[in-house]
C-alpha cells in the first residue's frame, strides 16, 4: 500500500546540537512538540514588456524560508536543552545544520539558524511550560539520499546488540519492502543502562539488560524491539599491582 497523502508525523526533522565539533550530533526535533509552521517570503520583480501585451513578466529573485516550531518543554529532550542553553546566543552559536527525511525516504541537509527560542517559565502557575523555537534556512540543501518510494513500511528487523559501560555500538534497522522510507526512530526503556541517539547509536551507561523499541518514521505501528546487554568494563591492574607481580617473577 501506497503513502498517498502524507501526514505531518512523517515528516522526521533532527538539529545537529554539536556543531562545532568533529562530527555532528542530529537530535530529533520531535519529543513534546505539537506543531510545525512553514513560512516563506519571496522578493519578486514585476516588469512590463510590450511583447506581454500588458502582464506582467514575474521574476522571483530572493526568497526567505523558516520553520516555526511550538510544543510543550521535555526537560529530558536533548534537542531543546541544546536550545535553551542557547537562549542568550547570539552569532554563529546559533547557526547549525537542520537535517529533514520525507516520508518517501529522500534527506535533505542545510545550513540553519535557530533562534526566537523560548524554554523558560511562562504562564499561569498551573500550566505546563512551554517551548518554541524559529529555524530559518541559511541557503539550499544538500540532498545526501534520494527517494526510494511511497509504500508504507510492512516489517522492520534489528539484531540484538551487546555494548561494554562507556562505549557505543549501532542498531541496524532493516524495513521491508525496499521501496518504503528505511528510517526508523529509537527509544531506550532504560536510560540508566543504556541510551540511544535517534539513529540508533547506543551508549552503555550501566551494566544490565534492556529493550530500545525502533519505530519506523512513516508508519510507527510498525516497530521491533531490540535487546541491549550492557557489560561491566574491564577492571585493569594497578600500576602498583602489575609491578609487584613482575617483582614476583
């Protein structure tokens, strides 16, 4: 079965929060926001030729985009602490790169500005805090995958993963059929043993056992629960300890 008509759930949105590090860290623009808002201002130059007979010859020469993003504020969510950590920012402290997956699986990265944030108290005592933000485009983006197809997701896989305290290992979701969007999202049951980024990075945290759900971005009915074993890290000797033990020998 076909996408048809896309919904706006299906439209996966993730803000590089690292962005002056070596290599990006996407957080999903996801968790406790309600609405997405797309505005776009066009500089157009109108001009009249006797060979138009009178109409206009419309050229558009310039063009603003922005996402206005709305929600209630996740004080677990990384994607708005990074925000709100930049609430005072000003330069290019807010300028990161926005990466966006259509529901038909194509991925389009580009420069952004995040701004006009608001993370803090606001409203009555009995209200939940809200959040927003405005992500306004600082040029075109960059397609890094192209589309695959409009079929829904019909089965998603992921083998279990074992992961040492401290160190990460990745989930390798496969969605069936081949002409349905690939991208999944992840969940960890248990942060305190394991977490795991939105593209299915896992990091030990705890030794122990638990469950990351993966939930297929166009059609989240759709899911696989993988297992996560954390081990303890290996203990290492002493300095005092190893040489006592050479002294032995």
């Amino acid at each position: 079965m076909d996408i048809g008509s896309s919904m706006n759930y299906q439209y996966l949105n993730e803000v590089d929060i690292n962005p002056e590090g070596d290599s990006p860290e996407y957080a999903w623009v996801g968790p406790g926001i309600s609405s997405f808002t797309r505005d776009k201002s066009e500089t157009v130059e109108e001009e009249y030729f006797y060979d138009k007979f009178g109409e206009a010859d419309t050229q558009v020469t310039g063009m603003q985009q922005s996402i206005t993003v709305e929600g209630k504020r996740r004080m677990d969510d990384p994607f708005q602490n990074w925000a709100a950590d930049h609430d005072e920012t000003t330069g290019d402290g807010l300028c990161t790169t926005l990466r966006r997956t259509f529901p038909d699986g194509k991925v389009i990265e580009r420069p952004v500005t995040v701004h006009e944030i608001k993370a803090d108290q606001d409203g009555a005592a009995n209200e939940k805090a809200k959040f927003s933000c405005k992500i306004s485009f600082n040029g075109p983006g960059e397609v890094v995958a192209e589309a695959v197809g409009t079929a829904y997701p019909e089965k998603v896989t992921a083998a279990a993963v074992a992961v040492t305290v401290g160190e990460t290992s990745s989930i390798s979701a496969i969605v069936t059929p081949e002409d349905a969007n690939p991208r999944c999202v992840f969940a960890t049951g248990n942060h305190k043993v394991a977490t795991v980024t939105p593209d299915g990075t896992v990091t030990g945290v705890a030794a122990g056992e638990t469950y990351v759900t993966a939930k297929c971005v166009s059609k989240p009915s759709i899911m696989a629960r993988v297992k996560v074993t954390v081990s303890a890290a290996a203990r290492q000797a002493s300095p005092a300890k190893q040489a006592g033990t050479a002294d032995s020998k």
